[in-house]
C-alpha cells in the first residue's frame, strides 16, 4: 500500500528558474525539492534542539543523499503556464516599477543604457509568470508530519528559483489532497495558521546556527492589495528609499523622492571617509557581498571564500488570498549571520563580523524620514502588523 499527497501550487509573481540553458525558463523538480528541504530545515532545527549533525541525518533519510535514496518519490503534474518571456524581452511593467527592478538586480535590467541598447525592465533571464502546478509525493510509509508541516509552510512563506527571498517566484498552496489543509483567505487565517505551524519552534530560545525558525524569528503583514506584481514594486521602492542615498548628479533624489540620507557613516566610507579605523558597514544585514562601487575597496564580503555569501535574513512573499487579492508579508530568520571566527572584508580591511537585526526591524517600522514636503507621521508600511511571533522577542 503506497500513501500520496497532492499539493497545488499557484505562483503570483514572476519565475526565474532553468536548467542548463539559462535563456529557456523551466519549471524544475529538483529546485522545488530544494526549495522543500529548506523550509524542513527550518522547521525541524527547533525540534531537535539545534543539533546539526542529527538534522543532516534526517534529512538524508527523508529527502536521499549520495549514499542512499529518498523514502519518498516525488514528481510533477497539472503544470500551467499561463506565459513565458523570453530572454531579452522588455517587460513592460517591469519597465514601470522601480522597486520591483531593484528587487530583482541580476535577472532584470535596472536602467536604460545606450552604450549597450539595453532598456529598463527588460530580462536577463527568462521568466514564467502566473504559473500553477501539482507535487506529487508517493511512500510505502506514512507520509511524516514533518514533511507535510514543511509543504504547508513552503506554501505560506515560500518561493522558487532566482530572487525568491525579494518576491519574486512567490508560492501559495492552493489545495493539499491527502491532509487537511485550507488555504488562508485573510489576515486572522493567516495569523492562526503561522501559528499553528510555528508553535513548536517558539520554545527554542537559542539562536540557531543556520536559517532556522526560532523564538527569535519573526512575521509581519505589510499590506494588502490587488496586484501582486504592484505589491512587490511597493516593497522594493520602500526598501530602496530606505538603503540609497541617491545619485548627487540627480540631487539625491530616489524615484523621485528626496533621499532620507540613512546610514551616514555607509555612505561616507563608500566616498572613502571611513568614520573608524574598524569600521563595519551597518547594510551587509541584508546579504554579502555587497558592493559600493567598482573598485576592490568599495566592495564588502565575507573574509574567505567558504563563505564567500550570506543570503539576507529577510524574506518577502506574496500570499495570494485566493479572492482576487494578495498580501505582502516578511518574514525574519534571525540566526547567527557567519561564524563566530569569521571576517568581513571591508574595503581591503578585515573587521570582526557585526550583524545588526535592527537594521531590518527598522525597516519594517520605518517612517519617512525628516526631508523638505514629506509628512514624518507616514510609515512605509501604514497597515503593518506582526502575525507572528504573538509577542515580538528582541
């Protein structure tokens, strides 16, 4: 006796996923198992008290490794794009949305540049948009809770292939046929469900050596509407504004705003005005490398090449409510940001690793700053709410 589940997804926002020919966009079981272990991972940390060695052990048995097969077999059916750009096509409304072109830097052209012909909006890479499919998982066994805890929040949280962690590739979990599931048509269903999934991982205070869910995690709601691609423009233009001080030849200004001019002491050492011999960039919070320029000491990196990367801690995802419209919401995996022993090269300059969270909480708080004609009392995100945790942990 074999037992199945049937889990459909909908994608909300623009797919940049391939195989070898990264100019034909495709849709890839193996990247959506990637995608799956992830949020297994993150899940199962609190549940085994942080120990790593016994979460790669598990995860081999469940998902397979190179020493032995998965106890569950996995494919894909019902797959529906409803279209496909090509590689080098002008998105038009990419073209409109500033935000969503910062969002989405390496797979979207951010500006117009006649030394090249390139045009703002269009694709480095091809894209799927608005696509939905089916994973079909098969086992001799019962399917594990832990497994099917892991769909459910993959479906909640959750994104593929390029840019996932800004937006793009957003997944929502329509139907789940084999386990009882319900798709969350608002706000307060939102809310209960994280809290479902996530109660478990709440009793974990520690702060957990990988991307994992904690005490420390946290679950915001930014704002609602009826346009996921808009949303996420919105996000990104907000996020921007809060990180760019502007081009000086276009007065500062950032989309045609005046910039809020944070993050002083960032913006002085990129013009080679270090405010301190040890000085650390307060804006690697939101992944490494980050570069300031083109010149070797304008980038910031992490020290050795094992860990050449660090993937932001923050999360945007586009839930689709299933009624025509969709919430925005982040999401924090607070962890340790690199080793303890670990550097960041700061402009040729090694300086002990400094992760600042607030810089995200921030964020998420922000309200415009004090510039001429701006109201101060605006937030960025007016309708924010925490869905979770019930009470935020500092």
């Amino acid at each position: 006796m074999s037992h199945r589940l049937q889990a459909s997804f909908a994608v909300s926002t623009p797919l940049f996923m391939a195989g070898l020919k990264q100019q034909d966009a495709e849709l890839r079981l193996p990247s959506i198992k990637g995608a799956l272990r992830f949020w297994w991972r993150a899940l199962q940390y609190a549940k085994l008290n942080g120990d790593i060695k016994r979460l790669h052990q598990e995860e081999a048995k469940l998902f397979g490794s190179t020493e032995r097969q998965s106890s569950v077999r996995m494919s894909l059916s019902d797959v529906h794009v409803e279209r496909t750009r090509k590689f080098g096509e002008l998105h038009d409304q990419l073209a409109k949305s500033p935000g969503a072109r910062y969002l989405g830097y390496g797979v979207v052209h951010a500006f117009d540049s006649s030394k090249s012909g390139v045009k703002m909006g269009q694709l480095t890479r091809a894209c799927m948009e608005a696509c939905r499919f089916t994973l079909n998982v098969i086992s001799r066994d019962p399917l594990p809770d832990d497994l099917i805890r892991a769909i459910k929040i993959m479906g909640l949280l959750g994104g593929l292939g390029s840019k996932a962690r800004k937006g793009y590739g957003s997944l929502t979990l329509d139907k789940l046929e084999g386990a009882d599931w319900k798709r969350p048509a608002d706000a307060k269903q939102l809310r209960t469900t994280l809290s479902e999934l996530l109660a478990s991982t709440a009793s974990y205070k520690a702060l957990p050596k990988i991307s994992a869910f904690s005490a420390h995690s946290r679950i915001d709601r930014l704002h609602d509407g009826s346009d996921s691609l808009g949303l996420l423009d919105e996000y990104g233009q907000r996020m921007q504004r809060y990180r760019s001080w502007g081009q000086s030849s276009s007065g500062n200004m950032v989309n045609g705003s005046p910039s809020e001019k944070r993050f002083k002491d960032d913006h002085d050492w990129s013009k080679g005005n270090a405010p301190s011999p040890d000085f650390h960039p307060q804006r690697v919070i939101f992944g490494l490398p980050h570069n300031y320029g083109k010149k070797a000491e304008e980038q910031v990196a992490p020290a050795t090449k094992k860990h050449d990367r660090r993937a932001s801690p923050l999360f945007y995802h586009l839930h689709d409510y299933g009624n025509g419209t969709y919430a925005g919401l982040s999401l924090i995996l607070k962890s340790q940001f690199l080793p303890d022993d670990e550097q960041i090269n700061a402009g040729r300059r090694r300086v002990a690793t400094k992760a600042e969270y607030d810089v995200l909480t921030d964020f998420l708080e922000a309200k415009i700053q004090d510039v001429p004609g701006q109201d101060t009392s605006v937030r960025y995100f007016a309708k924010r709410e925490v869905l979770w945790p019930p009470e935020t942990v500092a």
